[in-house]
C-alpha cells in the first residue's frame, strides 16, 4: 500500500476524475476527504468508499469562499489528524468565444480553478509545514500548455496553476512539501460530457465531429483518457518520497501534446 496510513483531501470528488483519485487513494491506505459544493454527492462517495466513516468523509466545501475552505479542512485535520496531501482538484467548463464572454462567468471560472487552488493550498500549507512534509497536486489540463477556441478562461486559469505550483515548490521545499501538475487530456465525465453538445452548436458541427476532430485529433491513437489514467498518476505523485519530483508538470493525454 502506497498511502498507508496518509491524510488527503480532494476537491470536486463527489464525481469524475476527483471522485476516481479519493477511490485509489483509499484502496492504497490513505483516509480521504471528499470536499465538493455538493455535499450529498460527497456523503455518497465517502460511503462508497468506507461504509464506516473511518477513512473516508464527505466535506461541503465551495473552494472559492475562505471560510468554508478554511473550516473544512480544519475539520479534516481534527478528524484525521495530520495532512499529507492535497488534490486540488474542483473545476468547472464555460465555453463561448471571447467575444461575447459573459465578465461574471469569467469571474466564477477563475475564482473556482485559481482562488480555489489558492485558498486551499494555504489552508493545506499551515499543516504541512509544521509537519513538514506534504505533496501538493493540482488538476491542470492539456490547457495548461494548448490552447483552444471557446476557452479563454478556462485555457487561462490552467496556465495559471503551473505557476502557482512552481512557487509552492519553491517556497515548500525546506518544509518537505512538493507541488505538481496533472495534465489530463479529455475525460469522459459530466464535465466533458455537457460540453460537447455546447461545443457543437458553438462550432456548428455536430456532436461526432467535437469527438472526432475537436477533442480527439491529435492523439496518438484516437482514445480519451480515462479516470484511472489520471488517479494512478495522482497516486504515483502522492506517493513519491523526496524533492527531486517538485515544481512538474505531468501530461497524460494519449500523446495530444507531447514536450
Ligand atoms: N474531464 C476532462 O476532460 C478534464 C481534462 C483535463 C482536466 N480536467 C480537470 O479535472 C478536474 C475535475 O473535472 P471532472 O472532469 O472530473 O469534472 P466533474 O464535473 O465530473 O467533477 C467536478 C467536481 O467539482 C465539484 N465542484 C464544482 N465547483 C466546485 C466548487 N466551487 N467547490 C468545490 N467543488 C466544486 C463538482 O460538484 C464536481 O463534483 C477539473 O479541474 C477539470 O478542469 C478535466
């Protein structure tokens, strides 16, 4: 077991790829938080995943608003004591041209993807430092080194976070915490599954043709990822034991962009 007797917390796990990383997670030893804006859904993840309680809970957090971030996961580390690794993972998709982008979803995508890293990252850091240790992982995208039409924020906030990560590994490294990214390329989950039909009226192609030429093109075998991809990579940055593998980014994308 790879996180036997680790702490984590995963934002948006009630669902999707958050949800598959807290099910690794737990099966490799960890306790883990699911901290999602719905609660209902990460009470249902937590009891899927530990009937009991005892290793896995549900957290209402909305990662955008302080206080909530900051309470939750004190109430995490109250319960489970220490806080060995966070996934911050929550994210939303909003596509329209620039052109016409509305400035408050702008503002709701940037506040969840970067005030959201950021706030929990903080509440993260005050534990790990006075342990002195940690890893710290964000959710970026292919996004954060591609662009493409319809994405301006979301394109924008996944750049972000490299950053963001660089500094953490920066700054954490005398405490023994490590940050890196993820790069997954397209998932089938709700959040990519609602966008599609979005995507092909945008476009005006039809829902085939997002899959075929917009999400799929350039991979190398024409295969989305899939949860696992990305939850066995989480787990093998979660589980890496010195600061040589800080400050990183991962693509796991079926050779989408490769560098
Ligand atoms: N699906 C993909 O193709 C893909 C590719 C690359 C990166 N990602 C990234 O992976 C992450 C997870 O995406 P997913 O595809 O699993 O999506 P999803 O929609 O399946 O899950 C997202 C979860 O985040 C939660 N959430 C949304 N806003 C929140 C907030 N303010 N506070 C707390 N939780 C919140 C939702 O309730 C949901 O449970 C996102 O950061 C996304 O950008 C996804």
């Amino acid at each position: 077991m790879q996180l036997k007797d680790k702490t984590a917390i995963v934002t948006g796990s009630a669902s999707g790829i958050g949800k598959e990383i807290a099910i690794v997670f737990a099966r490799e030893g960890a306790k883990v938080a699911i901290a999602d804006l719905d609660k209902k859904a990460a009470d249902a993840t937590a009891k899927e995943i530990d009937p009991t309680g005892k290793r896995a809970v549900g957290v209402a957090m909305d990662v955008a608003n302080e206080e909530q971030v900051d309470a939750g996961t004190a109430m995490v580390i109250k319960t489970f004591g220490t806080l060995d690794v966070l996934v911050s993972n929550a994210g939303i998709q909003i596509v329209a041209p620039v052109v016409d982008f509305e400035f408050a979803k702008w503002k709701r995508l940037l506040a969840i993807h970067l005030d959201g890293a950021f706030l929990t990252t903080r509440a993260a850091l005050r534990q790990m430092y006075k342990q002195k240790s940690g890893s710290i992982i964000y959710m970026g995208s292919v996004h954060s080194k591609e662009a493409s039409k319809l994405k301006a924020p979301y394109v924008a906030a996944k750049h972000a976070l490299l950053g963001l990560a660089r500094v953490v590994a920066k700054e954490g490294a005398e405490y023994g915490v490590r940050a890196n990214v993820i790069c997954p390329g397209f998932v089938r989950t709700p959040l990519v599954d609602k966008q599609i039909p979005e995507q092909a009226k945008a476009l005006g192609i039809t829902e085939q043709q997002v899959i075929d030429n917009v999400m799929l093109k350039d991979t190398v075998d024409h295969q989305f990822t899939t949860v696992e991809d990305v939850a066995e990579t989480a787990l093998f940055l979660a589980g890496f034991n010195s600061n040589a593998l800080t400050g990183q980014s991962i693509i796991v994308s079926h050779g989408w962009f490769m560098e």
